[in-house]
C-alpha cells in the first residue's frame, strides 16, 4: 500500500467556464452578506476553501478551479483587455 495521497484535479481550462464558475461565486458570496472580493481574494492567497461559502455550491464549484491557472488568467484579463 502506497503512502502518498493523490490529488484529484478537475481542471477546467476553458476560460468562459472559468469567468461562469467566478461569477457564480461572486454572486452566492454577495447574497450571504460577505465580501465577494475579500472573500477569493483569501482563497486565493490560501487556497483555503473555507474563505467560500457554501451557499449554492460555491466552494465545490471554486474547487473545480486550479488556482494558477485561475491567477493566470485573472493576471492576463488584467494586463492584456
């Protein structure tokens, strides 16, 4: 029996899936009465799912997310549009 523990990463690599599956946490972090940037932006930095709230499945669906290609592509949104 093997020791290590193997990640399963659900990438999602097309960026119109990226910005529905943000949008969508924005919006479920908005109606619980956080913060929605504060929130990813914690998230992010920690990579600590509890910063998303459940409501509407928000922290499965930023899950589904890896997180540098979720940087990249904000970094790249940011700088290049």
């Amino acid at each position: 029996m093997e020791d290590q523990t193997i990640k399963y990463s659900g990438h999602v690599e097309d960026a119109l899936e990226m910005r529905r599956i943000l949008s969508s946490v924005y919006d479920a972090l908005k109606e619980k009465g956080y913060n929605p940037v504060n929130q990813i932006v914690g998230y992010l930095i920690s990579e600590d799912p509890t910063y998303i709230t459940n409501h509407n499945n928000a922290r499965i669906l930023i899950c589904r997310l890896d997180r540098d290609e979720l940087l990249s592509e904000l970094v790249r949104h940011y700088l290049c549009e």
